[in-house]
C-alpha cells in the first residue's frame, strides 16, 4: 500500500489498530523522507507521551493507540485508520493543570515556604487519584495520559503508578497487584507492557531500567475469586507505596495515579449503604488516602461516588469516555497475557516493518530484547508451595449452612503437595517471595510479603519426587517459598 498523506488538525488524533503479526515504526522529522514506514512532521504524542524529532518508535503485539496533535501535524502512513477531532484531551490537560497546582502547594509545604496568597488553609496535600470506570472505559490510558504529563512538565516529578487490576499485569505478569514511581514519559510500543518494561537480567539502556515495583501476589484473574485476599493486598500494597516514598521527596509530592480492575465500578451488592456496595473502592481511598476520583462515562457510578463521600472532603469528577476507545474482546485479553508471560522468561521482540533497519534505531527503540530463561529439575523438597485460601474451588459464603463457618479462611495459606494427584501444579505459575522479616514467626503472613519473581512449572516426576522449572535466571530454590493461583502458562 502506498503512503497515504494525513493533515491532523490541531487537537485532532490518528488512531490505528495492528492486526496480530504486524508492526508499525513511527518517526517523528521535520522534513520528508523516502523510508516506508509512519513519519510524522510537526509535534505529536501518544498517550501524553510527545514524540521526540529524529526517533523512531515501535509498536507491535496488536497494540491500539492514537497519534495526538495540540498544534497539528502531517502524518504520512500506508496503514488504514481514521482520523478523529473528538478526543477528551482537554479534559485531561485541564486535570493536569489542577493535580500540578497540587503538588506545587505540596512541594512548598515540604519546604516550609508559606503561600504566595497567605492563605494557611489551604491544603497542602499532593493529588492521590483513583480511576473508575467500566471494562472498556479507557482508565489505563486515563492513568498513562496523566501520568505522562506530571513527568513532562519540566521539574522534578515521580508519580507514584498503582496497579489494582490483577488482569492486567502492568510491569510483571496477571496476577498481581504493584506499584512503581515513575520519572520518565511511559512509552507505548506493546499492550504487554502498559506502564512500560521494568528492569530485565539483559544488558539496557533505557530507562525501564528504573523501574522496581512493589509486587505482591494476588494469584487470580479477577479479583472477585477472593475479595477477603484482595482488601488485605489494598492495604499492604498501601504500606508498602507509603514505605517507598518516605524517603524520596519527589515521589512524595508527586502524588499517586491508581488504575482500577472494572468490577470496582460494579456494586457487590443491591442494597445496603453506598460503602458496602463499593467494598474495594472504600478500601482504596482509606488505605491510600484518596482526595479525587475520576468517574469515566458511568453517570450512575458519578452519583453513588458522590452519595458515598459526601462531606469527606473528597472530589469526585465524570470525565467523558474518549470515542477512541476499542471494545476488547476475551480471546485477545487472552493473547496479551499469554505475550505478558512469554514476555517475562523469553523477553519482548518487535518484528521490523518494511523499510526500517536496526540501524535506523536509536535511543530506547529496542525491538529484539531477548532472554534465555533457564529450565531446570529440583526436588519436591527444595521448594515450599502454598495457596492461599486453600483450592480454588470454595465455596462462596452465601452457599454455607446458616450459622456454619469456613474451616479454611480466604487468606490462609494452605501447603501444597506436588506428589498429591490433582495437585494442579503442571503449568503452573509460582511467585516466588521475598525473604521473611527477621520477626516473623507465622506463615499467616505469607500473602504480606512482596514477590521476588515468577517460574514455571513445566513438568512434574510423581515417582522420582522431583519437578522441571522455567526460570528467568539460573539460581538455587532451596529452601525458597512460593505461593500458587489459577494462572497458567504453556510455552509454545
């Protein structure tokens, strides 16, 4: 297909959507070029992230993004797509201006300057925002867009970006719950990797490099499958964020950017006050100290929030759904978090487009970041397995006998036996834990301590009493601990 010449009017965007097994490199130039892929001229950005002149970006594993201009641009492409002036931009750069006038007063607080109008009581406290919305509503770019912005205003910035949604993955694999500073624009070349790639075993320099999360385990899909489990990992996510940037000021007046699983848009229950309809929404704004929610299309949802914290303080904001949000069905969430995991041991690679080669590439284009995990064979002994909540087929409260209790709490590890039939250990995904504090003594808290890394297990000798692991990295697990859900992987 020849390139196709597109004028984006100011405030207008190109959206484009990769079918599986292509890719699409983008150049942003300030003149014409005979090379074969996207190049844009003028200033554009994706997802608040601004294309820099002169680089080339990557976008490949069927990811759905959108070229926005505030000035307009020419953008020359031989991929089909359209071109929309229906954007809610301005809606997130006029939330940027409001959360950037927050962390200015929090910044002066911090150093005991008082405010330029004399005003003591004003609050001083940085934006800790959490992001609503139905499935398909947009809140992860929502979080992206904001969080692109706060890094690019020129100053010191590091929002803190928290991870709610166990079906995502963000940094790490679905799953789990993790939080990370951030202090550089989010890149967006894979749906994989919606917050951008952390730190790898493989030699890089890009700035993903400076991204560590605080990770814990959460072991399922949906968050529904163990709401009890859920709350807890709120709060110790919670004290874990508030631990990370005690001691980093920056990050401190940055504030926090929460994204959300869509369930929490969803009430748990039909009657009763607000607070018991929207459990984890309540759990999310004590725990993390929350003073603006962002309601994306839910009319509904915008009143129940405002019903439900009416005269706390809070502001509670309906931001409009961007029409360029794509419906996404279950067979491609799927295929995403199967590239998440194939991601984790085998690292990301980005088929080239016609017409660009490596040395083209510059900057942090990396499109062939690969790994070599390592597959070893251990002993049931070397490795303590726990699931917590039991099996994963309890029984909800409601189907208990009236007065009858569990016998078996929802956030009780209990061990497992890979020599037991129906173990349910063959591919299944281990999180392996950090090592415990020097005063615990209970294996209670075992859903509290954060993840080290993930492996995999690929087979299973019941008579020889051993197991074949998929590791990122060679290492002994004697003696380790590792807490297993319902995820699945199978390397194909």
């Amino acid at each position: 297909m020849e390139p196709k010449e597109w004028l984006l009017q100011p405030e207008s965007e190109y959206r484009f959507e990769l079918d599986p097994g292509t890719s699409l490199a983008i150049t942003a130039c300030s003149f014409t070029t005979s090379q074969l892929h996207a190049v844009v001229r003028g200033t554009a950005e994706v997802f608040g992230a601004e294309l820099a002149p002169g680089r080339t970006y990557l976008f490949g594993h069927e990811c759905k993004a959108a070229i926005f201009t505030w000035e307009g641009c020419t953008l020359e492409m031989s991929r089909a797509a359209y071109v929309s002036d229906e954007t809610n931009m301005w809606t997130c750069a006029n939330l940027h201006v409001m959360f950037e006038k927050m962390r200015i007063r929090a910044r002066r607080a911090q150093r005991g300057s008082p405010p330029p109008d004399g005003r003591t009581d004003t609050p001083s406290d940085p934006p800790r925002v959490l992001v609503l919305g139905q499935e398909n509503s947009g809140k992860t770019s929502i979080c992206k867009i904001l969080t692109n912005y706060a890094v690019r205003t020129g100053v010191a910035r590091s929002p803190v970006v928290v991870n709610m949604d166990p079906g995502e993955g963000a940094w790490t694999i679905p799953g789990t719950l993790s939080a990370c500073p951030i202090s550089d624009p989010i890149p967006t070349s894979t749906p994989a990797h919606p917050f951008g790639t952390t730190a790898t075993s493989a030699p890089t320099t890009t700035t993903s490099a400076a991204l560590v999360p605080v990770t814990f385990w959460f072991g399922h899909m949906e968050t529904k499958r163990n709401p009890k489990l859920m709350d807890r990992l709120i709060k110790r996510l919670a004290i874990g964020v508030d631990a990370r940037i005690e001691h980093d000021p920056i990050a401190k007046i940055s504030g926090v950017i929460i994204d959300t699983p869509a369930n929490f848009a969803a009430a748990a229950s039909n009657t009763g006050p607000t607070d018991v309809k929207h459990p984890m929404v309540k759990a999310c704004v004590d725990e993390f100290r929350v003073n603006h929610i962002l309601v994306i299309g839910n009319e509904k949802l915008y009143v129940e929030m405002q019903r439900m914290f009416r005269g706390s303080g809070m502001n509670v904001i309906k931001i409009p759904k961007s029409g360029g949000v794509v419906e996404l069905d279950y067979a491609y969430r799927d295929r995403m978090h199967n590239q998440q995991l194939r991601a984790y041991m085998y690292g990301t690679q980005i088929e080239l487009p016609p017409g660009v080669s490596e040395s083209s590439l510059g900057g942090e284009a990396l499109h062939d970041l690969t790994l070599s995990p390592h597959s070893t064979s251990i002993s049931f002994d070397d490795l303590k397995i726990f699931r917590v909540g039991g099996t994963d087929s309890m029984a909800p409260s409601s189907a208990l006998p009236i007065g009858a209790g569990r016998m078996i709490s929802e956030v009780q590890p209990m061990a497992v036996d890979p020599s037991m039939p129906g173990s349910g250990l063959l591919n299944a995904v281990l999180a392996l834990l950090a090592p415990a504090p020097a005063n615990a003594s209970s294996e209670d808290v075992l859903a509290d301590r954060n993840v080290a890394g993930f492996v995999i297990i690929t087979g299973i000798d019941i008579p020889g009493r051993k197991m074949t692991i998929l590791a990122p990295v060679t290492g002994s697990l004697a003696g380790r601990t590792a807490l297993v859900g319902t995820l699945e992987w199978q390397d194909s």
